[in-house]
C-alpha cells in the first residue's frame, strides 16, 4: 500500500479490483453489495447518479456510529 492510498482509506473506503483498478466511497459500497448477493440494492443505488450514491456513502460514513444504534434498536425490536 502506497503512503497515499493509506491517508486516502483514512477518508473512505477502498476497494482494488483484480485488474487493478481502485473504487473508492459510494462506488466501493455499490461493488461490496453486488459481490456480497445483495445485487436487487447494488442495482437500484446504481441507478442513481454516481454522485448521489457518493453523497450518500459520505453521509452514512460521517454518521456511522448514529446510524449502528439506531440498526441495534431496530434488530432489538
């Protein structure tokens, strides 16, 4: 890993694909949910304007531990 991608991963999330290539954010997101079998999600988010999935993917990144206990009360219920 390059110092630059290390101070990079501290922002998003990354992805390197086998050719090579390095999705970041939203387009990462969209990749791990198709690879995992959530592909009907992966595919309506990729309807979506890149920068929409982008903005949402900061969203959720910035609000994460908000997010994580309203998940926990809801898997409670």
């Amino acid at each position: 890993m390059t110092p630059e991608l290390y101070e990079q991963c501290k922002l998003a999330m990354h992805v390197v694909m086998p050719d090579g290539r390095v999705l970041r954010g939203g387009r990462a997101s969209l990749y791990i949910l198709h690879t995992l079998g959530y592909r009907s999600i992966a595919t309506v988010l990729g309807l979506w304007p890149l920068w929409c999935v982008d903005l949402g993917y900061d969203l959720v990144a910035r609000n994460r531990y908000v997010f994580a206990r309203w998940f926990a009360k809801c898997a409670k219920s």
